[in-house]
C-alpha cells in the first residue's frame, strides 16, 4: 500500500490560527492598558498567554466538534 500523506483540514487549521492571532492581541492590549509605562516584558508575556489560551482552547473545541461530525457522519452512512 502506498504512503499518502494527509492534508490538513481547514475547518481545524483556520479556526485555531484566527483564535492565536486574535489571543495574542487581546493579551497585548491588556498588557498595554494595565502598564502606565513601558511594559515590553508584560505585554509580551500576557501577549504570549493570550495566544497560547486562544491556540489550545479553539484547537479542543474544533477537533471534538470534527470528530464529532465525522462519527454522525459514520452513524447515519450505516444506517441507512
């Protein structure tokens, strides 16, 4: 049997990439009004949990909700 190789979903990959960018801009802007001055440091370290919390939290969701749809999918093909 040949190696094929999987491409990936898009329903998976652009959800989860959205959600980093936008976690990493809402940490940076929180980092930035709770600073008086400049706080590089804190902006990138609330910057960088913003996207890790948006990265990991949309990742769970899309693949249960992929997984899901694919089992529905299979239920309702053996059905029938």
């Amino acid at each position: 049997m040949a190696d094929r190789r999987r491409i990936p979903n898009p329903w998976i990959g652009i959800p989860v990439v959205l959600a980093t960018v936008l976690g990493w801009l809402i940490g940076g802007a929180v980092g930035r009004v709770g600073c008086e001055s400049s706080c590089v440091g804190t902006e990138l370290a609330l910057s960088v949990i913003g996207a890790l919390v948006g990265f990991v939290g949309t990742l769970v969701v899309v693949v249960l909700a992929v997984r899901s749809l694919a089992e529905w999918q299979a239920l309702k093909r053996d059905g029938e």
